[in-house]
C-alpha cells in the first residue's frame, strides 16, 4: 500500500490582447506525499506504568523490541527467551508471565507460537509508509478485541 498522494495542477494560458488568440499555454503539476503524522516521544516504562503492568515488563518489553523487525514481528521462541532471561536475570516461568501480561494489555499481538507483533499503534521501526501499513492491519473492535486483517495479514499468518 502507497502512502496518500495529493495532486495540484494548474493552467496558465497567455491571451494576445489584439487579437484574443490564446498564445501559450503553461501547465503546472505538483505532487505531495502525505507526511508522517505528529508524535509525542513515550517511553516503555510510562507505557507499562499507563497500563498497570508489572514492573519487569518494561525490561522484558525493551528486550524484545530490540529483536522486533521492520514489520513490527517479534520472535519470542525458546532460545530467545533463553537469552533474555540471562540478561535480566530472571526465570523463565517471570519472563513467561510478562510477555503473557503484555500480550493481554495489547501491546503484543499473538501471530502464532513464539512469534508476536509489536502494536503498531505503540510501537513503529522503520519508515513511516511501513508503519502506516502495519497499523492498517489491525481492526480494533468495540469490545476491546483485535483481530489482524488487511492486506498484509495473509503474509503474517505465514510464521
């Protein structure tokens, strides 16, 4: 999906006054491209703290967005864990326990065992016609659910 663009054309003709014949005709065309929208800098631990979830959350968070792809995927499958455990220094059982919490607050979505995606309403690497694109495969229903649909959706269901 290309990002929106926006097309101003103009005319300018040239009239010979005497005669009135149109002497010369200029055509004018500008293209825009829709530019990324405005954003305000948050940082996970206020993420975490604004959805009330357990303090470790946030380093577990940071870890796997380190390993999180331009399309916002994130592999969270055993030898992964396993590193992430030894870097914070916690147990498997804690790690498991926070990427379930962050998956029930949202900020993961399940693509299949041991593979998630970041939010892309939260969470963005890359340019912004990739992340505009993520975002657009993510249906937000009125009872709080997501669910992944759009045209990227087929390609995710692939992991």
């Amino acid at each position: 999906m290309s990002l929106k663009k926006t097309t101003y054309e103009s005319v300018e003709s040239v009239t010979d006054l005497n005669t009135g014949e149109i002497t010369v005709i200029k055509s004018h065309t500008q293209s825009v491209l829709e530019k990324e929208p405005d954003y305000v800098k948050l940082y996970v631990a206020d993420i975490m703290k604004l959805n009330n979830l357990p303090r470790n959350s946030g380093a577990v968070m940071n870890c796997l967005l380190r390993s999180m792809s331009y399309n916002n995927i994130i592999p969270a499958y055993a030898p992964i864990k396993r590193v992430i455990c030894k870097e914070l220094n916690i147990g498997m059982d804690s790690l498991n326990k926070a990427i379930d919490s962050l998956f029930k607050a949202g900020m993961l979505i399940r693509i299949e065992r041991g593979v998630y995606m970041a939010d892309p309403n939260l969470f963005g690497k890359g340019e912004w016609k990739n992340i505009k694109n993520l975002r657009l495969i993510i249906d937000y229903k009125e009872d709080g659910t997501k669910e992944i649909s759009g045209g990227n959706a087929t390609q995710l269901k692939l992991f």
